[in-house]
C-alpha cells in the first residue's frame, strides 16, 4: 500500500500544482485576464466586423426561437437545414434569447470563451514545461495568447466558429492531460468534448483522428489493455454526441449524414468542384480571394482574369481559355456543370503538365502563407508587418516543442493535432482560419521557451553584476 501511494504521491502533486500556481499567483493572472478581455471588447465593440457567412449562424438561431426548427432560410417556407453544424447557432441562440439578437451580445460572450482558452493554454504550457520553468511558463503563454496573439483575438469581432471551436479544442488537450493520469473513463469525457467539437465545425474531424492516432501510438508503446479501453471509449462517446444530430438528418431527409453538407452550401445546391479543383492548381494564399466570388457570392462578377497573376497560366493560350469560360460565366452568372466540366479538364490539364508542383510545391507555399499571414491582405507592406509580429511565436513554438518540452505524450498529442490539420489544408484549402485551432498549441510551446529564454537572461544577468 505504501509502495502504491509512493507511485500515486507525484501525480497528486503535479495534479494540485497547477491549481496552487493559480492560487498563488491570482492577482497577476487576474490582471492579465482582466486587460485581454478588455483588449477584446475595444475590438469587438470598437471594431465589429460582419463576416459574409454569418447568416448562416444567425439565421438558424433566429429560426429556433421563433420555433421554426433548424433553418437557415430568411423567408418561407423555412426548409430544415444542414450545410451548417448546429452547436454554435445554439450558442448564439441561448445568447439570444437572454440580450436579444444583438450580434454584440454575440461577440461579447465569444470574447468571454475566449478568456477561457487563454487559462487552458496556460494549463498546457505548464503541464510542457520542465518543473523549473512551469510557473513562467504558464505566466507568458497567458499574456501571448491574451494580449499577443492577434491572428486568435481578431476572430472575436467575426460571428464565426473558430473562437468556440479553439476553445472546445483546447479543452479537449486539457482533458486529456488529465485523462493520462487517471482512469481510462476520463476518454469518454475527452471523447464528449471532441464530440462538441465535431458539432462546431465539422473539420473538427481533423480533431479527432488526432486523438485516434494518438491513443494508437499509447497502445503500440505500452502494449496496454487499458490503453484499448481508453481508445475505445473515446471513440463510442462520439456517436453517442453525434447521435441526436444524426437522428435528426435522417428524419428531415431519409439520409446518413453526421456531418454538414459538402463545402457549406444549403442542401440541393450544385457546388463546382471543377472550378475549386482549378483554383487549387495555382492559389496557395487569400490574396486573390475573390476567385471564390463566383461560388460563394453567386451571380458575382467581381473576377477579372487579366487581373490574375501571370504564375496561374501555363501559356498565352491556357490564359485565353480561361478568359472565354470566365466570359461563359458572366453571361449567366451562374457556374453551372456544363462550365464546371470545363475548369475541372483545365485543372487535371495542369496537373498532369506539373504534378510536383500540385502534390508538393503548392501545399507547401500555402502552409507557409496560412501559418505566416494570418487572415487575408491585399496590401503587402501589411502582409509582411503580420509575418513580424507572428514569426517569433512560431520560432518559439517550434523550439519549445523541439527544446524544452519534458513531457512527451503531450507533445506527440498537440504535434498529431497541428500536423493533421496543417496537412489537410495544405491540399483542401488556402485560408488562414481553416489552421486557427493550432495556434492555441503552438503558443503554449513558446510559453515554455520565453521561460527558458527568461531564466536564462536572468542568470546572465546576475552573473554580470557578480
């Protein structure tokens, strides 16, 4: 019984420790929560900004209060809906319910979650960190994600998901800290909590096949039985989070589908994948967003081609082509199969012309641009001030996964979660808040290395005066 209680005694401490650094250094914390909420409510108040997607967050919400079901119609007959996941327009309905549909409210309470996830990566950065460095640690990562982190903040002015689901991610990293200490029916709850994420944003996925690969790697190096256990329970939590949603799909329209409809679009919508599949062989940042005008804005005549970069043609003839099936479109405005068809030959024309540059270059670049630039610019001199400020928390993050890191089963989780995602958007999109969930996990990383970095100042420094 002693010999147990000796393997148990540093868990417990480790456990506690935590909760005795928020205790024992809840004034500072408290002022650093206190001046990134309010850093947030000058922007959110200050600053709104309405994105082009909102409606189809807000008007479900709207539709589930007057009790006309889930619903991203405006007008009658209000069609049941999917092409949306359904936990953030409840999010938004609760807020409207209680402070009326005031957006604000909205971007208010966003604000709020967000002050959450600033005290689960301080979590994570202790939990990264040597025992020396603990305490520092979780003290930067609070300030960079608090008042730093302006790729993360901004998106609190949006009425978007990325605020929610960077929280529930990280929630999720939290939990499983805590779940690798304890019984394997903690991964139920970490399972739940993925399982929200899914109901967020459905690239959440991405999330839990982290997860999976991870309880994986614990199986194949522990040879465990209660490793199994744990994989299994977070997997059947899943479904059972998903179910109602599920449920209510196949009701509504005699289908399986757990996840939202492709791409976002409203049910029945035709969406052109020969036309995405086109833009995926040259576009690799948000500077030439408007190439995505013609599918998200229908009927939009905002694409110049001859305004298109000379790297998107192949020849002067390639260019010509494009030119007469963007003339095609502006007759109609409307990308239909026939068109569609067209792009989708014109892409696998250039694949098959250069297909290290669709596989391997391109995926590349717009990794680079989406972990660089932050969210889209037309404006280069502000694209490069955004590399600035973002540059040394990524430097930070790579050395203090790499460096300082003592804790290896977290580090294998949090680098199984940015790779994953990192890696489907390399190849499926080029928006920067398609990568956002990552950016809570990298900060946590720098955490560990500005303590590193700070202790090390500190003994220089009083080797200097001696």
């Amino acid at each position: 019984m002693t010999a147990i209680k000796r393997k148990k005694a540093p868990q417990d401490e480790t456990r506690a420790s935590f909760r005795e650094f928020l205790s024992a250094y809840r004034i500072p914390i408290l002022i650093i929560l206190l001046v990134a909420f309010g850093w947030r409510l000058v922007l959110v108040i200050g600053f709104p900004h309405g994105a082009f997607d909102e409606i189809r967050y807000t008007a479900p919400a709207v539709n589930m209060l007057a009790g006309r079901g889930f619903s991203a119609d405006v007008t009658e007959p209000y069609l049941p809906g999917e092409h949306t996941m359904p936990l953030y327009p409840l999010f938004i309905a609760a807020i409207y319910a209680v402070f009326g549909e005031h957006n604000s409210a909205v971007r208010i309470a966003q604000s709020a979650v967000d002050i959450l996830t600033c005290l689960l990566v301080a979590f994570v950065s202790f939990n990264l960190a040597p025992t020396s460095l603990k305490k520092p640690a979780a003290i930067l990562s609070l300030i960079i994600y608090g008042c730093l982190s302006w790729f993360t903040v901004f998106l609190t002015r949006y009425v978007v998901t990325e605020t929610l689901a960077m929280f529930l991610t990280m929630l999720a990293v939290g939990l499983s800290i805590w779940a690798l200490r304890g019984g394997s029916w903690r991964w139920l709850i970490v399972g739940t909590i993925c399982g929200l994420a899914i109901l967020t944003r459905a690239d959440s996925v991405l999330l839990v096949f982290a997860f999976v690969l991870f309880l994986v790697f614990q199986i194949v190096r522990r040879r465990s039985s209660a490793r199994v256990v744990s994989l299994l329970l977070f997997c059947l939590a899943i479904p059972l989070v998903l179910g109602p949603w599920i449920v209510r799909n196949y009701l509504a329209f005699r289908k399986f589908q757990p996840l939202a409809s492709g791409y976002g679009r409203p049910r029945g919508e035709f969406v052109p994948t020969g036309y995405l599949l086109w833009s995926r062989t040259w576009m690799t940042d948000e500077s030439n967003y408007h190439v995505g005008d013609l599918i998200f804005h229908k009927g939009s005549r905002a694409l110049d081609p001859s305004k298109l970069p000379d790297y998107v043609f192949d020849s002067v003839a390639e260019k010509e082509e494009v030119a007469q099936l963007i003339a095609k479109y502006n007759q109609t405005g409307d990308m239909g199969p026939e068109l569609d068809s067209q792009f989708r030959a014109l892409a696998w024309q250039r694949i098959k012309r250069a297909p290290l540059r669709f596989y391997l270059w391109l995926p590349l670049k717009r990794i680079a641009a989406m972990w660089l630039t932050g969210f889209v610019t037309s404006n280069r001199l502000h694209m490069f001030a955004r590399i600035i400020l973002v540059l040394p928390i990524l430097i930070g993050g790579a050395l203090g996964f790499a460096i300082w890191a003592r804790n290896p089963a977290v580090v294998t989780l949090l680098a199984l979660v940015i790779l994953i995602r990192t890696i489907f958007f390399a190849y499926f999109g080029a928006e920067a808040r398609y990568i956002i969930e990552g950016y809570p996990a990298v900060i946590a990383a720098c955490g560990v290395t500005g303590a590193a970095l700070w202790c090390y100042l500190n003994r220089f420094r009083k080797k200097r005066w001696l």
